[in-house]
C-alpha cells in the first residue's frame, strides 16, 4: 500500500482540497509555492505508479478533476497560471503535481521547498476548496 493510499484511506492526515469518487486532491506538504497540490486517483492495489498506465477513460477524467482544482487554486492563490508537472518518482502512485505559477522558475522542482505551519496549510486548503466550483 503506498502512502497516498494511506492518504485515501484516512490513516495518514493531509489537508484535502477537492474528492470525488475516483480522485482526491491535496496539499503537498513541501510545497515550492502556496497552494502545491497534489492529485491522485483512488486505485484499487495494486497501485499504478506510472500515468501513461491509466486507461484512456480515467487519465482523461483525471485531467478533467485536475482541471477543476486548478480554477480552484488560481482564484484562491491569484497566481498567474497553475503548472501541471507528472514526474511521479518520490512516491509509486500516479499524481500529478499543480504549481501556482507567477513566473515560470515558480516550477523548478529544484527550489527550496515552502515550509509552513499545519495552520496556515489548512487555510490554504479551505481557500482553495471554497472556491473550487461544484459543477
């Protein structure tokens, strides 16, 4: 079972921004801007751990779910744009990272990391769900 399923399930805490049925959205917990999120599909185990292993059907509504949290983060964040990066290397769950963006350097996997207070994390994560649209 990998740590996003632990995740999932409930038994290791995250600050959720966004789930439905089949994905789940998160905070990243070290974050390279305010508002990082991370999305995940809930899999059965085993886990796919690379994307491009999703059927068509689900990476397509992954993308769509995506899309949906990343209007979310844009209007919570006021960031120019939001970064999609699928690198997937740390953890072997498929996810895909969302970055508020203000320049493109905001995307530099290689920056230091955000390190903010489990307060200020659960205000970002209610900023951005608030303004995720229900639709």
């Amino acid at each position: 079972m990998t740590l996003f399923t632990r995740i999932i399930k409930g038994e290791i805490p995250s600050y959720k921004v966004a789930e439905d049925e089949q994905f789940y959205a998160f905070l990243d917990i070290n974050p390279l801007k305010k508002g990082h999120t991370l999305v995940i599909p809930k899999l059965p185990e085993p886990e796919a751990d690379y994307i491009f292993d999703l059927e068509d059907k689900l990476l397509g509504e992954m993308m769509i779910f995506a899309k949906k949290v990343a209007k979310g983060i844009q209007a919570a964040t006021g960031c120019k744009r939001v970064g999609v990066a699928v690198l997937g290397m740390e953890v072997n769950h498929v996810h895909i990272h969302l970055v508020p963006l203000d320049a493109e350097h905001d995307m530099n996997f290689s920056n230091e990391k955000l390190h903010l207070e489990s307060e200020e994390m659960a205000e970002i994560a209610n900023s951005i769900a608030q303004a995720i649209d229900p639709v």
